[in-house]
C-alpha cells in the first residue's frame, strides 16, 4: 500500500495504492481509494508508472559590453540568474539531465517571459521557457 497526495487541483485527495498482480502488460494493476474524481486516479497511475515533474530551475546570463553611459557593468546591478520552467512535464528519471543543461546555458539579455531558451529539449517535446522578464 502506498500513500499519495493528488497533486492535480488545490483539494489534494490522499489516495491510498494498492498493487495487485501485474497484468498481460508486465505492469501492476492499481486499486486506487481516497480519490474524489476520476483525475486522481489518472495522476496516481501515472505516479506510480512514469511520474513527471515541471522543471523550475534559473538559468546564467550571458554578460558583455559595460552598461553605455554609467560606467558599471550590468552585472553590477542586473539580476544574475533569469528563471526558467518547463512547459510540460519532464519524465522524473531525466530530471536531473535536463538541469545539467539548463546550468549550463547563459542566456543573452534581453530576455522577456515566454522565451523559449531550450525548445524541444533532446526531442522530447519539452520546451523549456523563461519565467519573466529581465533586462
Ligand atoms: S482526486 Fe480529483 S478532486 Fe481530488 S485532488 Fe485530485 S483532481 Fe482534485
């Protein structure tokens, strides 16, 4: 029996998991209780089989030319990191993968919200976008 919160609206169900003997597909047929709508049961199958996260990391900036004018670098007064998240979920085995190379990235300033800094992410289909504006 394995215990879990629905993640998937503000209500949170606990579901409560109960693996029986696998099926003609080599998975484990589920006996889901505690959810209040059929999207539970949906989120723990998932859960329990190929469970997924929305990646939020920040990505580096890319820094150049001084700041025309004033003398100072924008790194002196800009925000060092620009946040970024995945647009859908990414398999949570790849995870750690993917932050490898949303660390690794240094963006260009400019950047507005809704910028795609990695589409398409190794083919997945996972794009990965910025948070908010900066710069
Ligand atoms: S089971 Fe349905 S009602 Fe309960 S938290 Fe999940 S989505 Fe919301």
């Amino acid at each position: 029996m394995r215990s879990l919160t629905c993640i998937v609206c503000p209500i949170g169900c606990s579901l409560s998991v109960a693996e029986g003997s696998p099926g003609d597909d080599g998975a484990a047929t589920l006996s889901i209780t505690g959810n209040h709508c059929h999207r539970g049961a949906v989120y723990a199958q998932e859960e329990i089989h190929a469970p997924k996260r929305v990646v939020t990391a920040t990505c580096g900036i890319r820094f150049q030319e001084p700041d025309e004018g004033s003398g100072r670098n924008r790194s002196s007064w800009a925000p060092q990191r620009v946040p970024v998240k995945t647009v859908i979920p990414c398999p949570k085995e790849k995870v750690a993968e993917l932050l490898v190379d949303i660390y690794n990235l240094r963006l260009t300033l400019p950047v507005r919200g809704g910028d795609m800094v990695i589409p398409n992410w190794q083919g997945t289909g996972i794009d990965v976008i910025a948070v908010r504006s900066v710069g």
